[in-house]
C-alpha cells in the first residue's frame, strides 16, 4: 500500500512538470479568471504537497517493513527514525537524505496545507503585480509580454523541478535497497511465526495425523 502510494507520488510529480510546462489558452479558463499566474501556482503547489508527503509515506513503510507498531498518526519523523530497530540502520541514512531534499519545501508546504497561503518567488509575484497594474492603469506601467514572461518562468520551475527528481528518484532507489534486506528478515520471521501458530491450532483441534 505505501510502496504504491510512493510511486503514484512520483508519477504525480512527472505529471506536474508536464503542467507546468504548457498553458492551455483555452476560452472556459479565461471566463473563469485562470490564466498564467493561477496555473503555475496550482501545479507547483501540489507539486510541493507531493514531494513532502513521499517524506512521511516513507516513515510509514519503514515503520510497517520495521514492524514498529506505531498507528499512521504516531508515524513520525521522531519516533521511526529515533527508535532503536532503525537509527543505526543504512535505512536511517537513507531516510536523512530524503528529509535533506524536502526540507526546503517544508515552510512552504505548511503554509498552504495549515494557512491556506501561496508562498510564490519573488519572480511570480512581481509578475503578478505588473500585470495587475498594467490591466489597471496601462499607461504607466512596464511594457511586458506576459506570456513569454510566465513561460519562462514555468521553465526554470521546470529545469528545478527536473533537478530536484533525479535526486529524487536516486534518494528513493537508495532508501529501498537498504530496506529491501529487513524486509527480506521480517517477512522470513512472520511466515515462521504464521506456521508454529498453525501447526499449534492444529494441534489443538486434534487435527494431527496418528503416527
């Protein structure tokens, strides 16, 4: 379940640099107020929601390949990574990289998830403002083509964004190798267990073979 919830994640951020890449000028969202600026804030917002919840999808499959016994909520950067089965583990390390790669996305993140606020470059929003001024009082305010101007903008985001996955994806192929082997262990323990807990509700139901 987590694993796949990790590679959904990761398509979604594929699918979020494709977004951002083009602006459909499409009639129905100009009627409904959408243009450059609204676009590029919807598709690098959820591109920021995604990354930091493979982040805490991770702590949830470590804590199940571990065996940790935490619920989803108490899942937890503190308690997996400081619990004594994990944080002298290759998988703790594993794990210190990915945070490493979120944490600059976190404020942000939290921002819009907790607050409902937009934390936009300092690029987007100059943008926004001269747009705003030029559509209000087009005499005075800088001649700007603001397509190009927005699509430039969305391809830095791009160029960013396509950095920002090939670490990615080189931090996730990490982090399951080093969690493939305890995996391998505590699936090896719970078919053990699984067949001593049958082999005992046969007994039990006098189910054995006469010898």
């Amino acid at each position: 379940m987590y694993l796949r919830a990790i590679i959904e994640g990761v398509k979604r951020l594929g699918q979020s640099q494709i977004f951002l890449s083009t602006f459909p000028q499409s009639r129905t969202y100009a009627k409904s107020g959408i243009f450059w600026d609204s676009w590029i804030e919807y598709h690098s917002s959820f591109y920021t929601i995604t990354l930091v919840s493979l982040f805490d999808i991770a702590l949830l499959l470590t804590n199940a390949v571990f065996r940790l016994g935490y619920s989803e909520r108490n899942s937890t950067e503190k308690c997996v990574m400081k619990n004594s089965s994990v944080k002298h583990t290759a998988v703790k390390q594993s794990l210190d990289g990915l945070k490493k790669l979120i944490t600059p996305h976190e404020d942000k993140r939290h921002l819009y998830v907790h607050r409902g606020k937009i934390q936009n470059p300092k690029e987007l929003d100059w943008l926004k403002l001269v747009h705003l001024l030029q559509e209000t009082h087009p005499d005075g305010t800088p001649d700007v083509t603001f397509d190009l101007a927005y699509g430039e903008h969305a391809q830095k985001l791009c160029e960013t964004i396509q950095e920002e996955s090939d670490t990615l994806h080189d931090r996730l192929s990490h982090f399951f190798d080093t969690l493939s082997p305890i995996y391998d262990e505590k699936f090896k323990v719970i078919c053990e267990e699984w067949l001593d807990a049958l082999k005992q509700e046969v007994e039990c139901r006098g189910l054995t073979r006469p010898l």
